[in-house]
C-alpha cells in the first residue's frame, strides 16, 4: 500500500487567510489615496458628471462594481469592449480575438462610443495596467482634461515590461492611485508543480471600490448634496425610484455588455 503524500499547503483556510492578510494590506497601503479618490468622485458628482469605469478581462468585475449596482452611484457608465460590437456596429468576431485588449487603436472609439462631458471622471482597473488598450485609453481621457482614477496592483505593474509604444502604464497616467495589493500574477496560493491557484485582485478591488464610494458620499453629505444611490430593483417601488434618479442622466448612462 502506498504511502500518502503530504496534503499541500492550499486548501479555502489557506485562502481565507490570505485573503484576510490581502485586505488588510490594501486598507493599510490605501489610507492616503482612498480619500484622494474619493474627492475626485465626489467633486465629479456634484459637477452633474458621470463616472465611467473601464476594464477588461476579469478587471471588468470591479468596473461592475462601480457602475449600476445597488447601493452605489447613479451616475456611472461601464465602458466594454462589447460595446465595440453592442453601440459601434463591429462585427462580433472581433470579440474573440483573446489579445483584442492588446490592440492599439481602440481608445478612440471606445471614448467616442462612451460620448463624456468635461466635468466626466474615469476610472480604469487593470492588474497588469500595461495592456494597449487600457493605457492608451487613459492616454485619452487625460489629454481631453478628464481626471483620472487607476485601480492596479502596483507589484505587478512594475514586476513586467511596458507594453505600450509610449513606455508608459496606467499607474502613470492616474490623478489617484489605488493599489489592489495583488502580488505579480494575481494568484496567491503556490501549486506544488509551479505556478499559482486562486487570485486575489477582485476581492481587493472590489473593496476599494467599496471604500472610495462610501468616502465619497460622505465628502457629498457633508457638503450638503443630495448623493444619488441605487437601490435594489428587487425591492417594492425599487425600480421606479431607481429610474427617476436615472432620468437626471438620461442618454449618458450604458451598462456595457453583459
């Protein structure tokens, strides 16, 4: 009978504790620009501005988490790469192309099809912040004089090669820079044969997202505006409710694919 081979170090404990490490890292590493982002937020809310949120591949979670859920903010758009093919008449072959967000070129349609006013905030997640699409797109949106918000992991951006003609990366580029502390790769339990199981950026993101809005509404409170939030459509009067704050918008609103 064959002996039994030691179980790895992985396992949902082992998961659970590092995410735990992982959000306490992100809140610690993010004390200062939280509220710098948040002040970006606000100041664009209160100018009757809309907050577009840009990722792509699994970076388009956090982008979710910005724009059109309950308990955040009316006045966000998702910008996709969908909507090359959704709003810009693409052929949806486009969309299968895995290095599609590598592209050169698409920053200009992709802010074209988004249609932003000049009082309009970004805010562009990506773990890498290195790939064309996402840095030439906040290449665009600062030189039309949009402020710009980054959420990237800031080890692994400067763990890998610029990408980008220009040399430069999305954390460059940004007003405010908030740091998901994902390590290089995003992964953080080790497979005993090399490489890496369960990433960790969504969990991070997705609480400073959490965080900047939250800061945000308060700076709003306490200087006497009147935050426009979602509430679930799932409960009695939801929607309608939800839909007279999205009248205030209306035309500058899109949700991306889904």
């Amino acid at each position: 009978m064959s002996a039994a081979l030691p179980r790895p170090d992985l396992g949902a404990d082992r998961f659970a504790d590092h995410a735990r490490g992982a959000v306490d890292r992100a809140v610690a590493a993010n004390k200062d620009t939280v509220p710098l982002a948040a002040r970006l937020l606000a100041d664009c809310v209160a100018a009757d501005g809309v907050i577009h949120a840009f990722g792509t591949g699994h970076s388009q979670a956090a982008a979710l988490e910005i724009a059109g859920r309950a308990g955040g903010l009316v006045p966000t758009s998702r910008i996709s790469l969908a909507d090359l093919v959704l709003r810009g008449g693409e052929d949806p072959a486009v969309l299968a192309d895995p290095l599609l967000e590598r592209s050169p070129g698409l920053a200009d349609r992709l802010y074209a099809l988004a249609g932003p006013r000049p009082q309009d905030l970004f805010v562009i997640i990506s773990n890498s912040g290195v790939n064309n699409a996402i840095v030439d797109l906040a290449l665009k949106v600062t030189a039309a004089g949009h402020r710009l918000v980054a959420l990237t992991s800031l080890e692994h951006t400067h763990a890998v090669p610029a990408l980008h003609p220009s040399g430069r990366r999305l954390a460059d580029l940004a007003d405010a820079v908030l740091d998901n502390c994902a390590p290089t790769g995003d992964a953080v339990l080790p497979l005993p044969g090399g490489g890496g199981l369960c990433g960790i950026s969504t969990l991070t993101s997705s609480l400073l997202v959490q965080m900047t809005v939250a800061e945000a509404v308060a700076l709003l409170l306490a200087e006497g505006h009147e935050p426009p939030v979602y509430v679930s459509a799932n409960i009695p009067g939801g929607h309608e409710r939800n839909a007279l704050l999205e009248a205030r918008y209306e035309g500058r609103l899109h949700r991306g694919g889904y």
